[in-house]
C-alpha cells in the first residue's frame, strides 16, 4: 500500500515540486546519487574501483517527451564514456542507459539511434552498454531494440524484472553465450495481469528466473540486496561451477556497501550502480518505495525548517 502511495507521487509534478525545495533533500539524495556532474561520476567510479567493485553508470533521467532533451541525454553519456576512457576506468566501468530517456515514448527509432551511438562510444572506450528495464508498457520495444543493438554490439546487457510473469520465458530466450542479463526483482507498480504482487511469489520467480540464467550459456547478473537472493545466488555458483568471471553480483550505490565488499573480498565480481545527474526524482521515490526505513530520514528532510 505505501509502496504503491510512494510510486504514484513519483509521477506527480506537485510533489516533485515539493521534495526539490525542501531543505534537506540534498542530504537524502546524497546518499542514494554520486552528484550532479560528471566530475562526481568519475570521483565515485575511482572510489569504487579503488575497492575492487566495478561499476556501471547512470546518467539520471527517464520519460524523456522533447527530442532535445533525448539528444542532451545521449550527449551526457558520450562525455562521460570519452571522460571514462581517459582516466582509465575502463573497462570496470560500464553504463546503463534508460531508453525512455532517448525518447522511447515517442520515438522507438529515435531512441535507438541514439543508444546506438552510445554503444559505439562504449565500444571505442573498450566497455559496454546495459539497458535497463522500465514499466512493463516497454518491455517489448525494450527488447526489440536490444536484439538490433546486439547485432553490431553483441555485449549490449538486458535487464531482466522477476515480479513479471513473463520473465521465465525471457531469461530462457536471453540465456544464451555472450548474453548479458541483470536479473532484478522490478521497480515499479504493475497490475495483477502482468506482475506477481506478492514478496512471496516475485522471490520465487527470482529464484526460477536465477536458476535459467545460471544454467544457462550466458552472463548472469544478480542485482539484489536481499541476503536470501544472494545466498542462493553464492550456492548456483558452486552448483553450476560458475567462477568470478562467469557470472557477477549487483548493487545499487549507497546501498549494503558492508555487503558489496564482503563479496568482493570473498572473490566475487560486483557491480555498483552509481546513478549521477540532477534529474534524481524518479529515481529517489523508487528506492524510497522500496524501503519504507528510508521515509523517516527522508521525512525529517521534508518537514525541516531550515
Ligand atoms: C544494479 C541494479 C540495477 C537495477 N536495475 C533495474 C532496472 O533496470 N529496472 C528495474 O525495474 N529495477 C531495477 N533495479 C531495482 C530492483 O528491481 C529492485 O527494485 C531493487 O533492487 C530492490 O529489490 P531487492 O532485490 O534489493 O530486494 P528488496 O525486496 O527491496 O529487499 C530485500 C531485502 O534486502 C535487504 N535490503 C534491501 N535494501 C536494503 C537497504 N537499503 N539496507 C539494508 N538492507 C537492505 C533487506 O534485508 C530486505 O528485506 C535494479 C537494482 C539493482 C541492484
């Protein structure tokens, strides 16, 4: 119910509106976002890798509606990969890209030449491209656009959600050699036709959907926080003999960093996703959504005074 009340303000101009004025917002985004500009991409990508993490990077923004704003996204990523290149962070580092921020919603072909040149980019800085996955509206256009881009740049990484029912059947269409899938559990509010609803049956269709990809020929990405999930995943591992290079957990910036470097120094390879930019909001309320514990610190941000 709070999740649901936290992702319908997510899509409200009022209370967006409200959250980037109050005064302790910076605080609480702070802990969730690397900064505003590349020089903070970078700074957080070099602490990281400093610790033995890799990293992928996400220029915030999504729901793109003006053709301007498309091509300022694609130009941030090609400052950013050239800028990563040459402070040799790649290949540790990689970036994800939401392609409704390209202007998916309005243009499918628009967006796919522009992730198209992002992955020629991340070519030319010797890292690759993920695609994240968004409201299941998309998953289809998603999906087709990562299957021409892999054509040309086979690395292209899917990002794959557990609380939708047809995700099984993805993972065993994706898990194939070369294949990079992110399996998650999937952030936003689906109806019951198309998403399971239930903690329960999303952490089992993560575990069905785990057990496709870490059978399978491709390159498994775990992207949980959930010690149980990780667990499991550490066992498949041992089970179907994947080593550090065959497969690698993920985690989002700010979030069980304890965790993060206790796999790390168990050997593993592990991605934070460091999200950067001004455009956070969206981004904000989906892990604040998550983790009803974060409302309070985020509350006192917006009631405070100062
Ligand atoms: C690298 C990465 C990329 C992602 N990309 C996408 C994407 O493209 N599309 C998409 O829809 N979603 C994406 N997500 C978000 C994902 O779908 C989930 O919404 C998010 O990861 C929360 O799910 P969870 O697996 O961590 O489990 P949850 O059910 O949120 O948490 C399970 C358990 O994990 C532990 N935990 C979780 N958060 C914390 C915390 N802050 N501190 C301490 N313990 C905690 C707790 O024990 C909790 O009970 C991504 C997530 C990651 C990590």
């Amino acid at each position: 119910m709070l999740r649901s009340v936290i992702l319908a303000a997510a899509r409200s101009s009022q209370v967006e509106r409200l959250v980037e004025t109050a005064p302790y917002t910076r605080d609480v985004v702070r802990r969730f976002v690397a900064g505003a500009g590349t020089d903070d991409a970078l700074r957080a990508t070099r602490g990281l890798v400093g610790d033995g993490l890799t990293v992928t990077l996400d220029y915030l923004g999504e729901d793109t509606v003006k053709p301007e704003q498309a091509v300022a996204t694609r130009d941030g990523y090609l400052t950013l990969l050239r800028a990563l290149r040459e402070a040799g962070l790649t290949p540790a580092a990689e970036v994800s890209v939401k392609l409704s921020a390209l202007g998916q919603k309005f243009d499918e072909q628009l967006a796919y030449d522009h992730a198209r040149a992002i992955c020629v980019a991340a070519d030319e800085a010797g890292t690759t491209v993920t695609l994240d996955m968004e409201d299941h509206t998309t998953t289809d256009s998603t999906l087709d656009v990562l299957s021409k881009l892999r054509k040309d740049h086979p690395g292209t990484g899917a990002v794959l959600q557990a609380y939708l029912r047809r995700t099984e059947a993805d993972c065993r269409d994706l898990a194939t050699a070369g294949s990079r899938v992110r399996l998650c559990k999937g952030a936003y509010r689906e109806p019951e036709s198309v998403a399971y609803q239930s903690a329960r049956d999303v952490d089992r269709s993560y575990v069905r959907c785990m057990n496709v990809l870490m059978s399978g020929a491709g390159y498994p990405m775990l992207a949980t926080h959930d010690p149980r999930l990780i667990a499991i995943g550490e066992d498949r591992a041992r089970w179907f003999d994947r080593g550090p290079g065959s497969f690698e957990f993920q985690m989002l910036y700010g979030i069980r960093p304890e965790e993060q470097a206790r796999l790390v120094a168990a050997g593993y390879t592990v991605r934070t996703y460091v999200p950067y930019g001004d455009q956070w909001y969206g981004y904000l309320m989906r892990r604040l959504a998550e983790r009803p514990a974060n409302l309070a610190f985020f509350g006192r941000a917006l009631l405070s005074r100062k």
